[in-house]
C-alpha cells in the first residue's frame, strides 16, 4: 500500500510540479497506522491493490483544530488518500471518501475533515464537488493548505 503513495507523489511531482508528496508519507509511519487499524486497502478485481487511505479519530498532529469552525465536535480525519495513478479516474476516489463518510456516520462522528495543498487546484475542486466546505487555510511543512469539512451527522442538520 505504501507504494501507492510513492507512485501518487512521483505522479503529482512530474504531471503537476507538486512536490509536497516527495518523498512520500514515511513508511514507518505508515505501517504503525497499519498497526493500530486505520489504514484501508481499496482492491480491484484479480486483488490488485488500486487505493489506500487513512481515517482516523485523531486529527493529525501538524493541524490547528482552533481553525475549524466545529472544533468541538468530534470528527474523523481523511488522510493520504492515493488513488494509483494508472486507475484514477474511475470512481475509485469517490468511493473511498464515501466510504469515509459512511464510517463517520456509523460512529456518530460530526463531520470528516481533511486538508489539501492550495497549489493541487483540480483537487481542491472535486472535493467541492463532492460537498466539502474550505473552513480554513493555513501553513504545513512548507505548504499552504485548504482545510476542509463536511458535516454527516444527522445534528448538523
């Protein structure tokens, strides 16, 4: 799975010139989120693995949670999500944060919440397709990034 979000970084570096992918999330890291549940594996007919993501109750550790409007609210935290460059486009994205949205609602999370570099624009539009609002912007490793959230909870009605 780890390999996805180095192939996703090289992609984004050489399509994009985005290089806050580069080098990918470290897999140490990524294999205690394996550990502790949090990382989900997206297969394809025939097992290929095509997408990995992370949800978790805990907001990662670089954010601000005074930024967000909602801070009080529990939430749960989409992060890494990669999509294999070779199988994008195909709805494969937009499952895995359905997916997120589905998991947030049955343990009664108030919203999903996740952050997106300012310089990826075409990103930063699906996720406004998709129903998530830009609640804030602020500095990470070097980046501008978009905070966003989407409410699922029947009380944020």
């Amino acid at each position: 799975m780890h390999s996805i979000l180095v192939e996703c970084g090289l992609d984004m570096r050489d399509r994009l010139g985005l290089t806050h992918w580069v080098p990918a999330y470290p897999r140490s890291l990524f294999e205690e989120h394996i550990k502790k549940g949090i990382v989900y594996s997206v297969e394809v007919r025939g097992g290929k693995r095509a997408a990995t993501f992370t949800a978790s109750h805990d907001a990662p550790s670089y954010l601000d949670l005074s930024l967000w409007p909602s801070n009080a609210e529990p939430s749960l935290y989409l992060t890494q999500l990669a999509v294999s460059p070779r199988l994008q486009r195909r709805g494969i994205g937009r499952t895995c944060v359905t997916t997120v949205e589905r998991l947030a609602l049955e343990h009664d999370f108030y919203s999903v919440r996740l952050d997106v570099t300012e310089a990826h624009a075409e990103l930063l539009g699906w996720y406004l397709e998709l129903g998530y609002r830009e609640v804030c912007r602020y500095e990470a490793f070097d980046n501008r990034m978009v905070g966003f959230e989407k409410p699922v909870s029947l009380r944020a009605s």
